[in-house]
C-alpha cells in the first residue's frame, strides 16, 4: 500500500492530522503575537555598543566554563544561570556574529514566547479576542521593547513567569492531575534560577488562589509545587546573599520612584489613562463559563502585588529595580486587552467591532512610538562603553599606558578587547577571568609606579563626572598622585557615562589625538568632544 494518502498527506500522519488542523487556528493569533514582538525586538537589536550591564554580561558569559564557575564564586551568582545559558551561544557564534547581538537575540526570543503566553492567558481568561488584544499590548509595549533587546536576563525572566502563571490556570482546570503541577514547579525553578526575584511572582499567585476561593486540596498542591520549584534555586539564594553587597549603592525607593515605575510600565498620557479606563472596564467582564478562575484574580495580583511588595521591603533593605518585576508589565497587557474588548463589545460582531478595537490599540501605540526609536538608540542606555573604546583605540601609539577609575571601569576593555591592543594595562595584575572576578586584580600600590615606567602618554577611562567617593580607595589615590605629579592632562572627551583622558609626561610635547582616525571615532559618538579647559 501507497504511504500517500489519497489527499497527498503521508499516511504515517493520517492519524495527527485532525488534531494538527484543529490546533492550527488556536495557536495562530498567539503565533501572531510572539511575531509581532519578535520583530520589535529584532528592530534594530544592533546599536552598536553594549552598556556596562550588558558589558559584564558578555566578560563573565564568555569566560572558559572553569573560569566562569570561579567567577560566580565570587559574584554574580544571581546571574549565574543566564551567563551559562550564553556561553555556548557566545562560543558557537564568535566572530560571525556581533556579541552584543548574541548576548541579546535569547531576550527577543523570551519576549515573544511571553507575548504568546499574555495571548494564550487573555484567550484562557476571557475570550479569544481579548488574547489577542493582549497579546499585542505586551508586544508593542516600550519597556517591554527595552528588555527586549537587553542582554540580561529580565526578559526571560518574564516569559518564565508569565508560562508560569499559564500553567496554573491550566493545573487550577484539572488539579487532580499532577503532571500540570509539575510543569508549574519546572517554570517557577527556570524564573527564579534566571533571578530570585521572580518569587515575588509566587505571591500573586497564591492571591489567584485566595481570590478562586480555591479548596485545601488545591492549596496544597500549589504549595507542594512550589516547595519543589523553589529547592533547587536555595544553593543560588545563599550564595548570592552572601554577594548582596553588589547592590548596596541602591537606596529606599520614595513616591517619586513608585511614580516612575508606573509611567515606565504602562505609559505617559493618552496611552497611560486610556489603559486604566480599559483596566476599569476590564474588571466589569464577566468569568467566561468553564474558565478555572477569573481574569481579575489573575491580573490584578500580578500586575500590583510584586512591584508593591519589592517597594515595601526596599524600604528597609534596599533592593528595588523596577526590571526585576518587569513581568508585572504581562498583568497589565492582560487588564489593557480584555478592557479593549469590554470597550467595544456593545458593537456589533465585524468590521465596525474590529475597527473600534483597532482604533483603541492605535491609541495605545501610536504615541509611543517615540519611545519605541529611543530604545532602540545606543543613547537610551545608562552608557556607552564602545564610544569609549572607539576613542582609545583610535588614538593610541605603541607604548601608551591604560589606568581605569576605579578599576571596575576596566569592563570596557573586557568588553571590546580590540580597542586596547596598542596600550599597557599597567595596574592589572591578574586579569577578571583567572581571578574569578569582574575587573581583575590589581598591583599593590607600591607597584604601579614601577609597573607605569617611562610611559610617555597614559590613557585614563572613568566615569564623566565621578564623586570624590567612588575614587577613594588608596589605589585609586596612588593612580591619581602619579598623574598628577608626572604627567600633564592633554585631552579628554566625554561619552555617554564615561570620560576618556590623555596625559602626557611632563617635559615632553602635548600632541593632541587630533588624526583623521580619531575624529571619526568622536563622529560616532552623541556627546561633544571636549578640550582640556572644559575638563573643570
């Protein structure tokens, strides 16, 4: 017998093929919702540089596998699953692919699934249009953009959270059945693994649960689940309590900051009161029959209960950022695409409903589209190590010298390498992969001096502006004794968060970095180019 069928399909497939044309038109409107967001966050994914995070991100990913094990160590365990999870990309894709391309295509690729997931929830909770609206609210959103094309590990973070949360609704259809319970465990320890703060996720979950007014049984279940989850993140949670002194320059989070998280999240005016009229309108929905829990319950608790709670405990233990609940942005999608159809469902089902709907949506992106260009500019980042780069490595002479302010500024050279083979490092030691650390290890300060020698020109990298503080370390005072002893302040240039000096041993001549080369390094860079007498 012929293994085609009579209507040309292999007869090996004969018994799937009802149930794959019956899964096609359900898992079409999520497929158009992870590609919108693929193609946003794809729009532009090459800038041209990587900020400092970012920076840290490809150093330590890109470390032998014996190396980077030492360096979470000493820190950065909370990352440490993401920078595993880009080794072999970054390995694999060397010198065919740009690095900051690489460290960011897995963020595009999570934010899809996450819209996707918003799509699949909204469709669960509500109805198949209100999926879609979501979905595509999710997608379009300019942070969720931002993160998009972010090497770090936020983006992914959310689509563990948001397949998280899926998978409790669909576990809260059929409790009883525990591969479902599972699943969830597998989701909340895949979040959590990414970064610990995806347990706050956890909370609004169990407020679903309350507000279902689910039975002891099923409490039971869900916290069984995320016992399991949660156990094998404990080994990551200890050891990078233990480095928390990484973020202690944060400070406690005020009004002003709860205010910014919510114009970052959801938006400035027409795009921001149009989504709380629709959250408003949203809450009106009735639970559509057979749904396991309500829309309100689901949205309302992830949307408000993370942000809120990392903001009350920031308080007395600063922790705040507002990327660490970026998946609270998925609750917010959810509430925007489910009042989009509660707006217009007094309209007639066709073309006028869908009109409406598309007017609605328009009003909701249309006026970001500002923002949508300025994320995708190397500008929009806190910095602009590779216009740092450009300068040095436009400008050096065989024989220059290197000094970073303070040390941990050295990420830029760890981050473009290629800028900095004509200079010295002169204060390096050990460098931060055979150290186990982000920076290196640097000479006692007794050997810097010798270390520099005759050099006749010394490149400087820190920070624009630095405070006297963060260059108050006693090496960071003998650096700066010996240039200002030995050497004159030739040049400098200001980029994006950084200042790029020359000095000159005294006694010879001041060369400005004036050559054709340089000029059009500085070309490339937003920020003025400025003389000596600037530098005040």
């Amino acid at each position: 017998m012929s293994v085609i069928g009579r209507a040309g399909a292999p007869a090996f497939l004969r018994p799937v093929r009802p149930a794959l044309l019956a899964m096609a038109p359900s898992a079409a409107p999520l497929l158009v919702c992870a590609g919108i967001a693929l193609l946003a966050g794809l729009w532009g994914i090459d800038r041209g540089s990587m900020w400092q995070d970012e920076a840290t991100t490809f150093a330590v990913a890109s470390r032998p596998l014996p190396d980077l094990w030492r360096t979470l160590g000493n820190v950065d365990a909370v990352h440490g699953v993401h920078y595993l999870l880009l080794h072999p990309l970054l390995s694999l894709a060397d010198g065919v692919v740009p690095a900051e391309v690489v460290i960011r295509v897995p963020s595009a690729l999570a934010t899809a699934v996450a819209a996707a997931g918003v799509a699949a929830l909204g469709r669960r909770l509500v109805s198949a249009p209100a999926g879609v609206y979501a979905g595509a609210v999710y997608a379009l959103s300019p942070v969720v953009s931002y993160y998009a094309q972010e090497g770090r590990s936020y983006a992914l973070v959310t689509a563990a959270a948001v397949l998280a949360t899926h998978l409790l609704v669909r576990a809260l259809d059929e409790p009883r059945r525990t591969g479902r319970w599972v699943w969830y465990a597998v989701a909340v320890a895949a979040g959590c693994l990414l970064n610990l703060f995806a347990a706050l996720a956890l909370l609004a979950h169990a407020v679903t649960l309350l507000a279902g007014r689910a039975r002891p049984g099923v409490m039971a279940r869900w916290t069984a689940a995320c016992a399991a989850g949660l156990l094998p993140v404990a080994p990551v949670a200890w050891v990078s309590f233990g480095q928390r002194g990484q973020i202690s320059w944060l400070e406690p989070p005020g009004w002003a900051t709860a205010g910014e998280l919510v114009t970052r999240f959801a938006g400035t005016g027409v795009p921001l009161a149009l989504a709380a009229v629709l959250a408003v309108a949203a809450l009106t929905l009735r639970r559509p029959e057979g749904a396991p829990v309500s829309l309100a319950a689901v949205a309302v608790p992830l949307t408000i209960l993370p942000p809120a709670v990392l903001l009350t405990v920031s308080q007395i233990e600063p922790f705040y950022q507002d990327r660490y609940v970026l998946y609270a942005v998925a609750g917010q999608a959810l509430l925007t695409g489910a009042g989009i159809t509660a707006a217009v469902r007094r309209i007639p089902a066709g073309m006028w409903r869908g009109l409406a709907s598309c007017g609605l949506l328009a009003l909701l992106v249309v006026p970001t589209l500002p923002a949508h260009a300025e994320v995708r500019r190397a500008g929009s980042r806190p910095d602009d190590p590779a216009a740092a780069a450009r300068l040095v490595g436009a400008g050096a002479r065989p024989g220059d010298a290197v000094l970073f302010l303070p040390s941990i500024r050295r990420l830029v050279a760890e981050a473009y390498p290629q800028s900095f083979r004509q200079v010295r490092d002169v204060a390096l030691r050990v460098s931060g992969a055979a150290s186990g650390t982000l920076a290196g290890r640097e000479l006692p300060d007794e050997r810097i001096a010798a270390a520099l020698g005759p050099a006749p020109r010394v490149w400087v990298i820190s920070r624009s502006h630095p405070r006297d503080s963060d260059l108050s370390s006693p090496r960071d005072t003998v650096k700066r004794t010996l240039l200002r002893d030995g050497y004159n302040r030739a040049w400098v240039a200001r980029v994006p968060g950084y200042a790029v000096r020359l000095y000159v041993r005294k006694g010879t001549a001041q060369s400005q970095p004036r050559s054709s080369a340089i000029s059009a390094a500085s070309a490339r860079v937003p920020a003025p180019v400025l003389p000596m007498a600037a530098d005040r």
